[in-house]
C-alpha cells in the first residue's frame, strides 16, 4: 500500500500543472540588446552617494557630458520613483 510520502510528489505535480499561473511586465524592465555604435537614451537626473548627503546633478560632472542635454517632461510616478517618497 502507498503510503503519503510516495503520493506526495505526484500530487504536487498534478496540483502544479492544475493551478492558474499569472505573470506582470513592467515598461522600462525589459533587457534590450544593443550593438557597437546603436544610440543609447540615457534618463539621468542625479546620482546619490553613500558617503554624502548631497545629491549631485547628473550632467553637473565633469563627465560623459553630451554634446546637447535633453530635459523630457516626467509623469507623477516617475517623479515619485525618482525622490523615493
């Protein structure tokens, strides 16, 4: 006679195959393949340390400076996504 400890497997199995199954997407989350030379959009508004209290502008560093910035309007979910609130 079988006991419950051999139906175990087959009934997860069974009951696994039977469940509804649900999946999201998040626009933005995707992974994108770039290749050599593809333009890439960079939306940067300012970097924080670890170290300091002060966040930096982005395009304030004497770095990866464009040759033209691009300010582009942000919707209220971004905006709250990028202060953390």
């Amino acid at each position: 006679m079988a006991t419950a400890m051999d139906w175990l497997p087959w009934s997860l199995l069974l009951f696994s195959l039977i469940c509804e199954t649900s999946a999201f997407y998040v626009p933005g989350v995707a992974p994108i393949n770039f290749h050599q030379n593809d333009p890439v959009e960079i939306k940067a508004v300012k970097l924080t340390s670890s170290r300091t209290q002060l966040p930096y502008e982005y395009y304030s560093l004497p770095f990866c400076q464009p040759s033209k910035i691009t300010y582009k309007a942000e919707n209220l979910g971004r905006r709250k996504e990028r202060t953390g609130s």
